[in-house]
C-alpha cells in the first residue's frame, strides 16, 4: 500500500512539474500570455465549442495592446502571435524560407488534408510549391472566369426563379447558405471539372464537400489527439475524413483526368492544371508576361521556380485538388455573405457599386471578362477593404 501511495505521488508530482515546465515556456522568453488550463492550453472553451478560436485570438490580442509579440497555447504547444507589422513582413516575406513549413494535425493516413501544400514540409513542399505554383497566377484565372460567370448566371436565374415562386417582388434567404451554394458549384466547375447545380439540390459533390470541411465536436477532438499523441494516433489509424468521402473525391478526379485523356478533352481548369503536372507540362511564366497581376492572384517567386525531381502520384495531385475545396468552401461564402451585409447596410456603397459595374457591363455589350472585373477599381476597393476586417489570424509555433 505504501508502495503504491509513493507511485501515486511520484507520477503526480512529475505531472504537475512537467505542465509547470510547459506552462512556463512563454513567460521564460518574456512573452505574456492569458492564464491557461493544464492539457487544454487557452483551447478550453474553444474545444467545447463556447468560443471561437478567432475571439480568442482577438482577446489575446487586445489584452497586451502594447506588446509586439504575444503567447497562446495550443494545448500544450505555444504559439507565437505577432502584431508588429515590420516584423509581420520579416517572417511572411523577407526571411520566408526560415518559416516554410506548418504543423501537421494529421498524417499519411489522411492523404486528403496530409499530402496537400499547406501541410507538406522542406524540400517535398518547396517541389510541390513549384510545380502548382502557376496555377494560381493570373493567366490561369483568367482562363476560369467563364466558368465562375456560368454558375454566377445559374445563381441568378435560380433567385429569379425563387422571387417569381414567392408570388412577390422580394424573397427572403440565407446569404451563408446561398453563397456557400455558390462557391460549392464555383470550386466543382473551376477545380474539378464538374457542373453539379447545388443551388437547386444537394447534390453529391456538396454533399461529400460538406463532409470534408464541416468541422463538427468529434473531428476536433481528433486534430488534438493528433497533436498531442501523434504516434498513438498514426497506430490506431486515425482518420478526419471518412472513407467514402475520400474515396469519391478520388474517383472524380482520376475518373475526369482519365476520360480527359482518352476523349482527347482540353478544359482549362483545375484538373487539366493537375493533368500538365503529372506529365511534367506545367510551365512558368516569362517575367513581365502578365502585367495585371491583381486581387487574388500571385507572382511567382524565384523559390517557386527551382526545379526538383519529385514524381508526384496521383494520391499527391487528388490532394492538391481537394486542398482548393478545403480552403475555398468556407472562406468564399463566408467572405461574400459579409460584402453582401455590408452593401445592404450602405446603400451609398451599393449604388456606387452598382453603377461601376453597370457601366463596364455596358461597354462590354452584357459580357463581364477577366480584364473588365480587373478594371473596376470600386470593386476592387470594396472587397479588399472588406478583407481587411475578414482577414485570417496566422500564428508561428
């Protein structure tokens, strides 16, 4: 009995001495932090769903105004928050190359979010960041803005339609769930190749996009098991995605990539970018070829053109697909539901906006291109000033 009341409290002791050492980490290097809770970090409330990670980002923020840097923890992983706009530029542009690489919070057995760019590191991400790296310029884009103006006039034939059902001049929706409708059919036609009409029912793809991006209390649970027993995680196999969902999203794009090169079939999208990639046809651009770059696009950095020897399998290039679902699922509707609430706020802004957008209509003769939409400076400052507010809080561990 002895023996084990002294086990008991060697094993306690060693505990709370170890989350005091962890704990401890941030202070050592003078950098404040809020009070934690031992395991959860600052996570606590955040992992019961009582408060969102951006709050608790902005509230650790707001609590030390005057410091530079800032502390979290991410369980029992600090996390470094930078205010400092100089420094901000340091990390993100000048010592880029000293600050590639993401912490995983999955891993091989998840191939749909582990062998995507964002979670891929060193050498293996600085080849893939290469190779998808002209995806994203605006030559690329430009080649995609008829198939985003093709769903965008489904989306207004469908909202007509709607208004006419209503028996009136208005109808009521939900802009969250419209525009995430939207930007569902936007990422099927530009990254997969698919026309899935969701705004007139649940098809398949959105059905299987929404599994993939909706986080609910379980698939939390498991990212922090993860990160805090990877290895026991990695033996018990450990999934975020289901099975099904990843297996559909695999077949789509193996299925179109295969009837693409067997039906001789060029559409220039997402999936022929990934078609280039696997026969190693992907090229660079020239410097100074595309003079207007813009809004949310990217000019290819000398690290994004060093050559590798990767040979990229078709789990790596599924990935890349999914990873513009990923990423663009939510951000895009939520972004877009916002612009439309504020518009709808200010009707000066919105008139304003309705008339730019009027008038390069008309020049066009009812056809909005790449270079018309690059044009409209009001645009242009509407959503960026927006994205100001909207903009995603990036922590350095």
């Amino acid at each position: 009995m002895l023996l084990l009341l002294t086990w008991v409290v060697v094993i306690i002791t060693a505990v709370v001495l170890y989350l005091r050492q962890t704990y401890s980490y941030l202070r050592r290097d003078g950098i404040n932090h809020l009070p934690t809770v031992p395991f959860f970090g600052n996570l606590f409330w955040v992992m019961f769903q009582k408060e969102h990670f951006v709050d608790l980002i902005a509230k650790v923020t707001n609590a030390f105004p005057d410091d530079k840097i800032v502390g979290n923890y991410d369980m029992m992983t600090p996390i470094l928050i930078i205010r400092d706009l100089e420094m901000l530029k340091r990390v993100t542009v000048k010592d880029f190359e000293h600050f590639i690489d993401r912490r995983s919070f999955t891993s091989e057995l998840d191939p749909m979010f582990g062998r995507g760019l964002l979670l891929l590191h060193g050498d293996e991400w600085k080849a893939m960041r290469s190779t998808m790296s002209p995806a994203f310029t605006s030559s690329k884009i430009r080649l995609m803005v008829p198939f985003m103006e093709e769903v965008c006039l489904d989306m207004i034939k469908v909202l007509k339609q709607r208004i006419k059902d209503s028996g009136t001049s208005y109808y009521d929706m939900e802009c969250k769930e419209v525009m995430t409708r939207y930007a569902n059919d936007v990422i099927a036609s530009c990254a997969f190749g698919l026309k899935v009409e969701s705004l007139t029912a649940d098809s398949e793809f959105y059905v299987n996009s929404k599994a993939i991006t909706k986080f609910t209390f379980w698939r939390f649970m498991k990212v922090m098991f993860y990160r805090l027993f990877p290895s026991v995680a990695g033996m018990m196999q450990l999934s975020l995605v289901p099975k099904e969902t990843t297996d559909y999203f695999t077949n789509v794009v193996l299925g179109t990539m295969k009837n693409r090169e067997q039906n001789k079939i060029v559409r220039n999208d997402m999936i022929n970018i990934l078609m280039e990639v696997k026969k190693g046809q992907l090229t660079h651009e020239k410097e100074g070829k595309d003079a207007d770059a813009g809004f949310a696009t990217v000019e290819e950095s000398h690290i994004g053109k060093k050559p590798h020897n990767y040979e990229w399998t078709d789990t790596d290039l599924v990935a890349q697909a999914a990873l513009f679902l990923f990423a663009g699922f939510d951000t895009i509707s939520t972004a877009m539901s916002f612009i439309l609430y504020e518009l709808a706020l200010n009707q000066d802004v919105q008139e304003r906006l309705v008339r730019e957008i009027r008038e390069y209509d008309a020049k066009n003769n009812g056809k909005l291109d790449y270079n018309s939409i690059q044009n409209m400076t009001y645009l242009d400052m509407v959503v960026s000033g927006k994205m100001v507010f909207l903009i995603r809080v990036h922590s350095f561990t």
